[in-house]
C-alpha cells in the first residue's frame, strides 16, 4: 500500500501542502456563527443561554485543534479501517434510543460526563470512511457495488428514525448516492436513482402535499410538520408557529436586515429561544442581516463545498475522492434542509447549519470532517509523491 | 500494476465530481432566490405581519374643539373630569405574568357574518374583578360592572379604555395617587368632556353631544370615537369639532406581555367653530323670552343672513347630557308635553297675518294691485257662500295696501289674494323659501306646508281647492304652516331690498393656533324680483303698523321699527278638552333706512300679536339698544332651563255635538286684536 510512503513526508511538506483556503472559510463562518449565537441568546434570561457564544468559542477552539491534527494524519489510515469505525459507532445509536436525553421530542444525544454528544453525527462520518474503505474493495460498480452500501445505509437510517430525527436520518441517503455516484456506478443504475428520486419528489409533492396522504411510518406530529410545511397556516399557533415566525423573522429583515442584536422575533421570544440559536440561527441571520447576510451566509458555505470538491477533483484515488466528496454532502445537505426548513423549502426538521448553529459536537465534527478532506489534499498523489508509488 | 480484470469498470470521475459541484450550487442558488423572493419582493407583507404581532395600540381621547359665538365668547368647551379607565387588553395580557396563572376563559355566542359562533374569550369580567376590587375598595368606590357590557365592550374595541368610573372627587384621586394603586391598565385619567359655559343657552343651537352607537363608533378617519354631536352645531360640525385622538403603542412579546412603550403621540383638541351668534344678543332675547310658556325668537342680520340670537321657550340644559344622560331626565324631556327639546324657531306654525306680507308682494310683483290701487273693505264679504270676516266689525272703507297692512285688514287681503290667484301667491312663497327647509341642518327643522291646488290633491283628495282657501291662505289661515326662521328670512328680504338670503349660523373654524381652515361667505337665495316702488310701499305699511297700527306695543321713540304682527287661530287639545291655542307673531325689521336687525317672535299660547309677541320683541329691541349705545352687553350668567306652560289656553265650550276638526278647510276667521278675540265667534 502506499499509505507507509506518503507518510513518510516529512512535517514540513505537509505543512507546504496545506490548503489554507478551507481553513479559513470555515473559520470565517465559525466566527460569524459565534457573533449571531450572541446576538440570538444575549436577551435570554438563562445564563446558559448567555453563555452560548462563550462556549462555541472553546468548541471552535478544539474544533480546529482537530481538524489540524486529522490534516496532518493520512486520512487512508482511517479508511483502511473505515469499516471499524461504521461498526463501531451503530451501538452507540442504539444506546441513544435507550438511554438518549430527548431534546425536542427525539431521543438524539448521549450525555458522556459534562457533554453531550449526538451518535447521529459520528456515524454519519463512520460512513463515509466506511464507504471509502468499500470504494477500494469492491470489483463491480454495479449490483454488487451498491447493494452493501445501501443495506449499511439502512441501518443508521432506520436507528436515527426511530429517535425520531426525521432530518438526520435523511443526510445518509443523499451520502450513499453521492459516495455510489463518484465511486464509478453504473450509469444505469444512476438513472434508476435519479428515477427514483424523482419519484419521492413526485410522492412528496402531489401525494402528501396536493392530495392529503399520509407516509407510513411517521409519527404524527412528523407529519403534522409536514403538513404545516404544505399550508403554515393551517395551525398558526401551533405546528405552524415556528415556520411562520421563521419567515415573519426573514421576511421582515428585507434587503439590508435590522441590524446586529436589532431582531426583535428572536428577543421578544415570538422565534422560540431555545431553536433560535441552533436549528433556527438562519432566521436570526436572515432578519437582523436582511438578505444581503443570508445570501452571503449560502455564498460562504456553497465556497466550502466546492473548495471540498475541488479536493475530490484533485485526488487521483477513489477513497479519496470519496471522503472528500461524502463529506461535502454531510455539510450540504445539513446547509440544504437546515435553510430551506427556514424559508419554507424543505419541512422543519431538527437538523443545524454547519458551522453557524450553536452546538459543541457538531462543530467539532464538521471540522473533523473538514479535516480529513484536508488530509486527502495534503496526501494526495502528486508528481513529487509519484515516485514513491509502487 | 493490479490485474486489469479486477480493477473496477474505468469511469470519468472528475466529470462526476463535476456534476455534483453543479448539483450543490444549483440547490444553494435555488435557496438564495428563494431567499430574496421572502426578503425582498414579500418582505413588507412579512414587516407588516411583524408589526401587527408586536405592537399594540391604546387610544388617547382627542378633546372637542370649543364652540364659540361671533366675537370669541366660548359658549362650549371642556372640563377636566377624573376617572378610572379600565385598559381592557392590558389587563388581560398582564393577567398570566401578574398572577402566576392563565387568563381565565368563558364560552361567548358572537354573531359573525350572519352566523352565531360560539368562541372562547378571555373571562373579561374575572380578569378585571381580579385586578379591580382591592383598588375600589382602598378607593371606598362601589363596584358595580355589567359582565355582558364588559366582554361586548372587549369585543368591538379592545383598545378604547373602558370607564369604571367618572367625576372622581379629588380626594379620590389624591388618594389613589398617594397609595400608589394603580396597576398596568387600572389608571386615573383626566378627560376632557363637554361643558356648556352658559347652561340653557343658545341649547337648540348647540345641541349636545352624546356616546355613540354600535354603528357610529368608527370615525372617518377610522379611529374609534369618544362621544360624537348628537344634534344640532354639534352634530353639523361634528367632523371639525372631533379631536385628534392620540395613542400609545406598546410593544408585546409573544405571550402578549407589555415589554416597551414604543411610541406616543398626544391627542390634539379639534378645530374651533365660530358662529354668527351673538352671546348678548342671545342672552337679551332668552330674559325677554322667558316670559312666556312657549315660544320662540330670532334676530338676524338681514344684509348677511347671519342668526345672531335664536332662542326657544321651554328649553334645557345641554350639560345634562354629558357624559350620558340619565334614563329619568331623558323620560322627563321626552314626555313634557311643552316639549323643551323642540326647537320651535324651526318649527312650523300658522303664520297669520304676517304672511300678508307675501301676499302684498305677490301681488305687487304680478300685478294684482298696484300701492295706489284702493279695494273696499267692508266688515266682511261674502265668498263661495261664506261670510268672511274682518276682526273688526266696522269695516275699512276704500283702502290702499299700506293702510291694509298698517290695519291689518282681512277683508282687504281676502280680494287681493284671490285677485292674485293661489298660482302665484304659491309661486312666490315657493320663491321666498316656503315649504321647503332653509338650509340648517340638524336643528330639526321643518319644511313647513306651502297647500294649493296641486298639494291639496296628494294631501286631501276628496276635496277641491276653493276661492274660499285662497282667501284664508291669503290671511296666513288655513293649511299654510311656517317657520318662525321663514318668516324672518322673507322679512329680511323685504328689510334688504329685495334678496332672499339663506341663513347663516357659522362663520368659520379655525385650528387650535388660530389659523383659519374655513369660512363661510353669506349666500343669497333668491332676488324678489320687486319693483323698488312696490317694495317700498310694503315697507311704508310696515312702518306704519309700529307707528299707529296693531304693533304699536314694539315701538321706542327715536327708533325707526317696521314690522307685522300675527295671530293665528290653532286648536290643541290638552287632558282631553278642546283649547284655542293662538300662534302670536310679530316680525320685524329696524332701522328703517338700513336695516341691521329683524326680529322674529312667536308665542304659543298668546293673546295676540301686538299684546304679547309686541313687548316682548320692544324688549329685544331695548336690550340690542342699549348694547349698542354703551357697547356692553347683559351679563352672561348660567342659564337655567326655561320652563314651559300651558298659561294663555283659552277653552272652547262645544256648541254642537259635532266637535270640530282641529284644523279646518273652512273659513277660520283671523282675529287680530285681543279684546274682541274673545267676543266673536266664526260663523
């Protein structure tokens, strides 16, 4: 293998091959996530509350501790064993259902000591090591090929379900899509996918939206989001509060917003305090920011993204390019469904924006995921290293 | 090298990197063009949602603008009253935070577009028990609050503070103060309110001002109303007298909570109406009308129209309107038979013999006489079959119209209305503004009846108009009903040489800084369309009557005084007997030369013109006299309401067991004098 060679490159050289660019994209919405936690808990009368931007500060802090150590890490380290670390962190979401703490109606977060951690997230990572690991085992990119990445899919998928974090559950599918697509799938079964998919858009839209259908399987206050996702103001004082304040909240922010710590949704507690900070930060964003600060938030996360693919692009190794693309897609779909519940895209799931919503692990493993798409740039294949291939 | 046929399938896989990159900026693209469709294409229907949830607004009564008469005396203005106001919403929103529990609700029936719904409301009677009785009772107020009037009042208008209670002693108010009672939405509040300086003054004019109905409480400028002009100046210039209201928005949080005061604007005083009333003409004309039992007197300008007093006998106390009158004073205005709240200025009336006046110049204008012409005037002639008389049993002789006038002689009038023809003496009494309203509105005017032929048809169908109905509407008899304020608008006319005016009441209205917004000119009506020597020779007969004829009771010496007196037949039954009721008039001009003044007077229930309208109008003149001379006027004092009475009902005893029809198509002989009133009955 040709992990022992290109970790023979000494400090210096990875320090030469370091992508600087990430690191400071990320640190920049870091930074602007910690100034607009202030601004959405500063009127709060918990000190907890109070003391959110202070402790997103420290977690920011460790948060690029860890991705400077997984830089400098070869990633294919962990790929080699990608398959341990899936394994490895489903029971974990299976204590979570058991002896999870509920946030919000859903058994999510494991208390370990002073913190509290989401399996959710560390899985999600598991699998896109798991699937790199896959990438360089599997002969076929048909059948074969997806088959077992789908059924370990299912897994997660079926495990966060039942916390219930309908938004979560829903990172693993588009992961295993992306990871199959760049992993060299079949174009066929790519149709079948996209087929598919147009097909639960279809479902979505004119079934449980225009028609009135239920989806089997969800709870009914699932559904009811759903629904209130379709007409908000079919319960404007209950599931339909929240979308409705969210957009009362941007909306009312107009080109230029209101100003810093000026948003009144969030400080008169129309925009419930406890989400206003973490899953509804955008709304916070969006009306003390006004549009220029909302579009300028996508526009700095869509730069990470492609920053990421651009590392994809560069890589010359499947579970390289994988990493980096599979964890582009975390960060995507997170960035997706976590705007778009807000502006009434997509329906209100309790999942955070990355790097913006306040939330320690999360943080830290948006940057761990960051970190290790660094290290597959800093070990890539390049006409220096070439020589050592085999 | 790996084996070949283990490697997987080669693939293009930057182009698929590619893709996605494509794929990701396409769905973050699609969010920033969902984001500016919210922000900034919706994003004023989304500010103005934000300001509906997070404000409230409490209104802050603007104060009525004063109503002042021609030289700046106010005659109504405001108090200051003290009094709890109940702010209805605040309570209820402050009812969770303030005692630690939920607002209590009940089931309320609320009728919505026709459909009766039953919704659940904030028990607005608890909330405000809860927070009201240690208040009263430090207060040692009685409470006594109406739950269904409560939650109505919660309804239709949350923001208007709900008053618990009024006129407030000061010592209540230190009180309240000093121990610091007052919790959110429980305040002592000064209010301005209605206040007629003068009592019983000038109080059909003013009118009074009232709470308004479900239907009227939304102003014109949709702001709720406080009170609003319930009749007369108050009603016609209630949009200029309204207040500005101000208010208070208050910012709320979600659980509607008050959290800030977020703006204030102060109410303003509405605009000032200055009428053509003068105080202490008014005054003088209301001591001199006193007197009598019913009745009423005008003096006008008759260069300009301008109603410089207008009183009306019995009368009341507009400030027993306000706030809201009580339910027995308001029975005991409403069932007075001498009905105080009539304005009898503008009401209508035989007008005997002062209508010859028209007479005269309907048929100088058409050329029925000329003032040369001379009719013999016996002591009565004979119509269609009827004797008609005149009042005295002598008779005149040849006679031209100025001794007919100055005499008042029927016999006389009887042949020149008939010479005119009822066709014209219509025509010009409908030029002169007959039968029709003058123009004030809200002082509840009456048209008047102007019958001929045409009239009779719609009114009286089975009978004809006769010779013998031109010849008693020739001597203001009959059907003929007018108003005190016609008859003085036509002698304005004959007094201004030839114009018919319409009457002013209102100068202008100025802002609260004195700044004019309006004023309004005089406004002619109509030209006579008299020849100047026809004219003058009705004002000669005019003059006359003062000097030696049946008005000789107005005269002063020195002062130039035209006029007519009247007395009209009227029937009333009163507790069940039959009673002549005789309309007295005078109406008149002075100075001769250049008018400045007509009055007008009509006593219900009087003798005659010359013995009870006469001194009663030679008074007026007095008073107006002697105010020019020294330049002041009577003291104004605090008027008391004039009472009413029944005194000068003469009782007719039936003669036959028909009992006659209290007004008559037949002949109604006019008496004129009083000593023979009695003495002659009709034949």
């Amino acid at each position: 293998m040709g992990m022992e060679e290109n970790d023979r490159l000494g400090f210096l050289t990875k320090l030469a091959r370091f992508d600087w660019s990430l690191l400071a994209v990320a640190l920049a919405l870091s930074a602007f996530g910690i100034v607009v936690v202030y601004s959405a808990t500063y009127s709060s009368e918990s000190q907890d509350f109070r003391n959110a931007a202070f402790s997103q500060t420290v977690w920011l802090l460790i948060g690029i501790a860890v991705f400077l150590l997984l830089s400098f890490i070869d990633y294919r380290l962990w790929v080699k064993w990608g398959w341990l670390f899936f394994l490895a962190s489903l029971p974990a979401l299976f204590l979570v259902l058991v002896v999870g703490q509920t946030v919000n109606g859903a058994k999510s977060w494991l208390r370990v000591g002073p913190i509290s951690i989401e399996p959710a997230d560390l899985t999600k990572v598991g699998f896109v090591l798991f699937g790199a690991w896959w990438l360089d085992r599997a002969k076929s990119r048909g059948i074969v090929f997806a088959a077992p990445l789908l059924l370990a899919m299912a897994i997660p998928t079926i495990l966060v379900l039942k916390q219930p974090a309908l938004g979560s559950a829903g990172v693993f599918l588009p992961l295993c899509f992306a990871i199959l697509f760049v992993g060299g799938l079949k174009m066929r079964y790519v149709f079948l996918g996209v087929l598919g998919l147009v097909g639960v858009l279809a479902y979505a839209y004119l079934g449980v939206g225009k028609l009135g259908w239920d989806i089997p399987g969800l709870k009914p206050y699932q559904m009811n989001r759903i629904r209130t996702f379709f007409d908000p103001t079919l319960d404007p004082l209950g599931a339909g509060w929240t979308i409705n304040q969210s957009l009362i909240a941007i909306g009312s922010g107009g080109m230029t917003g209101k100003g810093y710590l000026q948003g009144t949704q969030n400080m008169l507690g129309f925009l419930p305090k406890n989400i206003a900070y973490n899953d509804f930060i955008f709304s916070v964003v969006g009306e003390e920011w006004g549009f220029f600060g909302g579009a300028a938030v996508i526009v700095g996360e869509c730069l990470l993204l492609l920053l990421c693919l651009r590392i994809a692009f560069g890589a010359r190794e499947p579970a390289g390019r994988a990493v980096a693309v599979g964890i582009a897609t975390i960060l995507f779909t997170h960035i997706f469904v976590n705007v778009g519940m807000t502006i009434k895209v997509v329906p209100i799931t309790g999942i955070p924006l990355p790097f913006i919503s306040y939330g320690g692990t999360f943080l830290i493993s948006c940057l761990a995921g960051l970190g290790l798409v660094e290290s597959v740039w800093i070990h890539r294949k390049t006409k220096e290293t070439d020589f050592r291939e085999p | 090298m790996r084996d070949p046929l283990a490697s997987p399938p080669p693939y293009r896989a930057k182009l698929r990197v590619g893709i996605v990159a494509l794929v990701i900026t396409a769905c973050l693209a699609l969010l920033i063009a969902r984001l500016w469709v919210l922000q900034v294409v919706e994003g004023q229907t989304y500010a103005s949602r934000l300001r509906n949830q997070t404000t409230i607004a409490l209104r802050l009564d603007g104060a009525r603008g004063p109503i002042l008469d021609r030289n700046g005396i106010a005659l109504a203005e405001n108090r200051a009253t003290y009094e709890i106001d109940l702010y209805l919403d605040q309570l209820v929103r402050d009812y969770p935070k303030r005692h630690r529990g939920r607002v209590p609700r009940i089931q309320v029936e609320r009728r919505m577009g026709g459909a009766t719904l039953l919704r659940k409301e904030p028990d607005i009677y608890r909330v405000v028990m809860t927070d009201l009785i240690p208040i009263a009772n430090a207060l040692h107020l009685e409470v006594k609050l109406d739950p269904k009037e409560l939650q109505r009042h919660y309804f239709t208008s949350p923001n208007v503070p709900f008053r618990f209670a009024s006129e407030l002693s000061y010592v209540t108010v230190a009180r309240f103060a000093e121990q610091n009672l007052g919790v959110p939405g429980i305040d002592v509040a000064v209010r301005p309110v209605r206040h007629y300086n003068f009592g019983a003054f000038a109080s059909h004019i003013l009118g009074y001002v009232g709470p308004p109905g479900d239907k009227e409480r939304i102003g014109p400028d949709g702001s709720d109303l406080e009170t609003i002009g319930r009749i007369g100046v108050e009603r016609l210039m209630d949009g200029q007298l309204q207040g500005k209201p101000g208010g208070r928005i208050l910012r709320v949080n979600y659980r509607g909570y008050i959290v800030a005061e977020e703006g204030y604007t102060s109410p303003n005083l509405g605009a000032s109406v200055y009428l053509t009333l003068d105080a202490r003409i008014q005054a003088i004309v209301q001591e001199a009308l006193r007197e009598v039992g019913r009745g009423a007197a005008i003096v006008m300008d008759p260069n300009t129209g301008d109603i410089l007093a207008m009183a009306s006998v019995p009368d009341f106390d507009p400030n027993g309107f306000v706030p809201k009158i009580s339910q027995e004073d308001w029975k005991r205005l409403t069932s007075d038979p001498t009905r105080p709240l009539l304005n009898r200025s503008v009401s209508a009336y035989a007008p005997g013999s002062t209508f010859k006046v028209l007479v005269s110049l309907a048929a100088l204008k058409y050329g029925a006489i000329t003032p040369k012409t001379q009719i013999y005037s016996p002591a009565a002639i004979d119509i269609g079959g009827h004797l008609f008389h005149d009042w005295t049993k002598t008779g005149r002789g040849n006679i031209t119209l100025e001794e007919a006038l100055q005499y008042s002689c029927n016999t006389f009038f009887y042949q020149v209305g008939i010479r005119t023809g009822i066709k014209h003496l219509d025509e010009m009494a409908a030029l002169c503004g007959f039968g029709e309203p003058t123009g004030l509105p809200y002082l509840g005017e009456s048209p008047g009846i102007l019958p001929g032929p045409e009239w009779m048809k719609i009114h009286h169908p089975m009978e004809r108009w006769t010779t013998a109905h031109t010849a008693n509407f020739s001597i203001g008899q009959g059907f003929l009903e007018v108003t005190p304020l016609q008859m003085v608008l036509l002698m304005g006319a004959v007094a201004n040489g030839g114009t018919l005016l319409y009457p002013r009441l209102v100068v202008g209205v100025t802002d609260p800084q004195g700044r004019q917004l309006a004023s309004i000119p005089p406004r002619p009506r109509a030209d006579l369309g008299m020849r100047p020597q026809d004219l003058d020779a009705i004002r000669k007969g005019l003059l006359a009557v003062v000097e030696s004829g049946t008005g000789h009771s107005v005269a002063i010496p020195g002062v130039s005084i035209a006029g007519k007196t009247g007395s009209a037949q009227a029937k009333r039954r009163w507790n069940g007997k039959l009673y002549n009721d005789v309309r007295a008039w005078f109406i008149g001009f002075t100075p001769y030369e250049r008018p400045k003044y007509v009055v007008g007077v009509m006593v219900e229930g009087g003798i005659g013109g010359g013995a009870t309208a006469g001194p009663i109008v030679h008074k007026i003149l007095e008073g107006i006299l002697a105010l020019e001379r020294n330049g002041t006027g009577p003291q104004l004092v605090y008027f008391t309401p004039a009472r009413g009475n029944f005194n000068g009902l003469t009782e007719i005893q039936p003669k036959n067991d028909t009992p006659q029809p209290v007004r008559q198509a037949t002949p109604v002989r006019e008496e004129e004098d009083s000593q023979e009133s009695s003495s002659s009955d009709e034949g």
